[in-house]
C-alpha cells in the first residue's frame, strides 16, 4: 500500500516469519475505524457499550494473567551488558533475537498481521518520529489510532527515508511462560511477544516513547521523559508551562489536568493538560527547553478516577474510548471502584464473572485502565499539537514521603537538580505487598523505561544541563507529608495549585525564598492558603516545610545503597551528596 521500500521489505520479512493468513495496511481512515470495530465485536474480542450513554465507547477484557506491564519479562538488548546498566534485565540482541524469533514462528498462522504506520509527536513537528507496529490484535490498532496518530499521516511524515522504529508484536498464545518484550536500542527495534495488554503491546507507548526514545535522546541530543507537562495561565493571559516526573501512584494524571482552588479561579487563573505522561523535550532557538507530548491519547488508570479526584480525566471517557478490565453494567456502561457513583446492584466483573457489590473480590482490576483521546479533554491545551512544543520553566520531581521531603523546595541550580531527580523515590504503602515504608528509588520515574545504562542516564542529563543556555529551574514536591497518625497535612488535588503557582513565581524572580540545607525553600507566608486556612494552619504549613535533620541522615544511607548498584555513576551526583552532608552538618 505504501511505497517506501525500507517498510515494505521489512514488513514482507516479518510476515514470512509470523506466517499470517493476510496482511493488512492501516490508513487511519474513519471507514477503516468502523470496519474494524465492526471486526472486533463480531469476534467477541471487544463489545460495544452502550451508545446513547457512551457514544463511540468499546469494551475489552484481558485474559487474568495478562493484566499490568511485566517488568521482569522486559529486557534490554544491547552487544554490551555493561550498555544496559544494572537496572535492566539483558539478553544480548543474538541471544534475544533467536529466542523470540522461534516463538514468533508461525505465531500468526489462522491470523491477520495489522500493518501500523504511527507518528509519535504533531504532523509537523521535527521533533516527530515513526513507528511501524505490525500485530495480530486489533484491540492494539484500535488503541493505537487513539494513542497515535496513525496511518497516512506518518508514511507522509517517514516518505522514502529508512529509518523508522521497527515493532514486532504477536498475542502468541498469551502463555506467561512465553512472554517477553525486548528492546533492540541499537536496532530501533522492539519485539513484543505473549501479551494483549497496554503497555506491553502498545508498542508506541513506553517502549518507543521512554525505553527507545532515551536511547535516541541520548544519541541525538535530546530528553525523552516520563513527565507530564501543564500550563498555568494568569490573569495577564500569559501561559507559564511545567513538566513534571512522579512515580505511580502519585498523582501524575491528576495534575496534569488539575483544576485550580476558587480564590485563583476567580482571578482568572487556569490550568492546560499538554501531556499527562510524557515528555520529548529539545534546546530550543531562543535557549529554552522546549517540550512536545508525543502521544495523541491518555492510557489511564480507571480505579480512583472520579469527579472529585480528576474531573477533566473522567470528562474526557465520555465518548470515543476503549475501557479494559472494568465493570460492565447490565446496561451496558461501565463502573469501578473509586468512581464516585454507587456501585451497580450487580454486574459483570473483570473476568466476566456475574459481581455485585458484596462480591469478596473487587469488580475492576486494580489497573483496569481507560484510552482516550487527548482533544476530548476540557483543560486539553491550544499548544498540545504545536510543532515547536512549548517552553519549559520549571520540572519538577516528586514522590510519596512521609517524613523526609518537604512540601516544596528548589535546587539550588541544574547539577544540585539532577541529584534530587536521580535520588527520587517513594515508600511503600499498605496498598503495595511486602513492608510498609520502604523506599522504592525511581529517580526521575525512569527507572524502568530507561533504554541504557542509568548512570550514563544521569550523565546525559548533567550533559544537557551544560548544553542549554536557559535551563528551567527544578523543584521537588511532595504531597503526601503525614502527621503523627499517618493522616496526610497538605490537602493535595487540586490544592497543589498553590505549590505550583509559588514555583513559577521563582521561575519569574517573583517570589523570596530561605535557604535550607536541602534547596531553596518558600517561607510559609510564601503559599498561599486563601480559603482552607481552617485546614491548613500556619502551623501545619510550618510542619509542611520542616527539615529533620536525622531523617535526612537516615535518607543519605537509603541513598548510598541505591548509589552502590552502578558502575558508571557520575562523580557530580557524588559531589552533591557530599555537599548535602556538609549542609546537614553529618
């Protein structure tokens, strides 16, 4: 269907190995989407929903062994193991190639291989790059023409070049004893073999957005980020935009599309969702960091996803999406728990079994998820599909801490940044199996979609800060401070406007600031608490904003366990932590 000779010889090989019945192109076109659709209930794989209620909605289950992204089946396959680091699983490329090259034998026989021409980033962009995902589930190519944009539109963008990211996907027989998802790095190559689910098979995702993309950064000059990126626009009119790296369960999404508080609302502030997951961010003419989303939809998780804790997410599911793993309604609309809205009187759960409200086991999968178009969102921002991006001013990182972090600080400059990103972390709750408080280091919530070694990772970002004339300030946060009884001090949602609100006026020269031991600090009269003073009282902020110097100590050790995994760590990061220490007075 399309003539550009790399793709097709590529293609016709892969197809010689998998062995499907046909082969199809996809264009992206409406037609195609109905017809496919139309494929995809006939077959019982998805089920159309109810279409008063939920215009243009799909459902779909996974099988239960095949619910959540398998990061011990996840391998990156560099010549050297040394290149992978000691973060990542690794298989050498020969290794890896043989291994799912058997697997991928005849994996399509009976079946169709889908042809998926898709652009990560705006049409127009130069910071674009394509994909071609060949794959027998058109659960992924329906997902994938939300996630992407997809079709013509990148066979037009790729025209006759060679070079595009190559990947390979077969369901296989959905044995976890055959599941593996490798990255090719050097390659531009992914091969996903054994999974229907999302991050696994949606091969646009993290594996070429963040594992693919970082090595490409890396290589080329650039940052592929697991960040979200929002804009706060003032009163002025003027736009202010932010990118912001947390690990699960800390709040991303809801930031990215957070409403701001009543008392800015009023005067006239408000917030615009770019991104809600990643970030592909390059220097800029003007000197700035400039930031593009390369994705066209968010892939969610459904539970806790409400009008009160993220209204413009839930907004957004309204029409046009794929639910996955959640409850099925008899009137066929969908429910999980966490929504905000009484449960059905009964239903049917995840795996298809008849559920009520009683049911000893929960009705959707803890990571039942939603895809949905990102132009549906109500905050979605003008500049979302901009060629160029938009400028940066402030990253942030964060996590979950209980004690150690306090509710905002800024690093006192890029370097001192990249410490405080490459030492984030959060503490297990009782949510999470094994022991409560521990803390899981995910620096820059990367540490499982960086393609390369993660100390040169680090390497690369001290690199860009010398390389960027005007760099963005970078802040850490932390939302989840708690009191004596484990109870949470900062209100947090929407809330986090107000942290966010002092960060860009530091970015601006608009705020003071105290110097800790730590970073830059806001005196408490610095944020403001206009209509919850009765929630959050001087003394709480005072709480919010103190350092502990013994659970700092206890933080400096906890760092230095982490640090002792790599053989390529920087020297600066080193560096940092002994200034710290000396700050500490330890």
């Amino acid at each position: 269907m399309y003539s550009n000779k790399a793709v097709n010889d590529w293609v016709n090989e892969m197809a010689k190995l998998t062995k499907p019945d046909r082969l199809v192109w996809i264009d992206g076109s409406e037609e195609e989407r109905e017809r496919l659709t139309k494929e995809a209930c006939d077959t019982g794989e998805m089920l159309l929903l109810n279409q008063e209620k939920l215009p243009g909605c799909l459902y779909h289950r996974t099988v239960p062994n095949d619910v959540a992204r398998v990061e011990q089946l996840t391998f990156i396959c560099t010549s050297k193991k040394e290149d992978a680091g000691p973060t990542n699983n690794w298989m050498s490329p020969a290794d890896a190639y043989d291994r799912l090259g058997k697997l991928f034998d005849g994996s399509m026989k009976g079946r169709t291989m889908y042809a998926i021409p898709y652009l990560m980033g705006p049409a127009a962009s130069p910071f674009s790059k394509v994909g071609i995902e060949l794959t027998d589930s058109v659960y992924v190519v329906l997902n994938m023409r939300i996630m992407t944009r997809m079709g013509k539109v990148a066979m037009d963008y790729l025209g006759d070049a060679p070079s595009f990211v190559k990947g390979l996907h077969s369901k296989a027989d959905l044995n976890p004893e055959r599941r593996f998802i490798c990255h090719f790095p050097e390659d531009n190559t992914i091969w996903s073999i054994g999974s229907g689910y999302g991050g696994n098979v949606l091969l646009g995702k993290k594996c070429f957005s963040l594992r693919i993309g970082s090595y490409l950064g890396r290589t080329e000059g650039w940052m592929a980020e697991h960040m979200l990126i929002l804009g706060v626009e003032s009163p002025d009119g003027s736009v202010d935009y932010v990118a912001a790296a947390f690990p699960s369960a800390c709040g991303k999404t809801n930031l990215a599309m957070m409403i701001p508080p009543e008392y800015a609302s009023k005067k006239g502030y408000k917030v615009w969702t770019v991104g809600d997951d990643i970030a592909w961010m390059r220097i800029g003419a003007d000197g700035r960091l400039w930031a593009v989303n390369p994705e066209a939809g968010f892939f969610g998780v459904a539970p806790g996803t409400s009008m009160k804790s993220n209204p413009n997410a839930l907004l957004t599911t309204q029409k046009n999406t794929i639910f996955t793993n959640v409850v099925l309604t008899p009137e066929k609309t969908v429910w999980w728990e966490g929504m905000g809205v009484d449960a059905p009187e009964s239903a049917t759960d995840w795996k298809g079994n008849p559920w009520t409200p009683s049911s000893p086991e929960k009705g959707a999968h803890p990571n039942s998820r939603f895809t949905a178009p990102a132009r549906q969102c109500p905050c979605i921002s003008k500049e979302w599909e901009n060629p160029n991006g938009v400028p940066i001013s402030a990253i942030l990182f964060g996590g979950r801490r209980a004690k150690v972090a306090p509710l905002v600080y800024q690093s006192f400059d890029w370097e001192h940044g990249v410490f405080v990103g490459a030492t984030m972390g959060s503490e297990t709750t009782a949510a999470a199996a094994g022991q409560v408080g521990v803390v899981r280091r995910d620096p820059m919530a990367m540490l499982p979609f960086c393609g390369y070694n993660m100390g040169d990772y680090f390497a690369h970002w001290l690199e860009m800060g010398k390389a960027i004339p005007k760099p963005p300030k970078i802040f850490n946060v932390n939302w989840f401070r708690t009191d004596a009884g484990g109870k949470f001090i900062w209100p947090g949602y929407g809330e986090n406007f107000r942290v966010v609100k002092w960060v860009l006026d530091r970015c601006k020269g608009a705020a003071g600031a105290d110097e800790s031991a730590i970073g830059y600090m806001p005196k408490p009269e610095d944020i403001d608490v206009t209509g919850i003073e009765d929630a959050v009282s001087a003394g709480t902020i005072k709480d919010l904003l103190s350092i502990d110097k013994d659970s700092w100590a206890a933080e400096i050790e906890s760092q230095n366990e982490f640090f002792a995994k790599f053989d390529r760590l920087p020297a600066e990061v080193r560096k940092q932590q002994a200034a710290l220490k000396a700050r500490l007075g330890l």
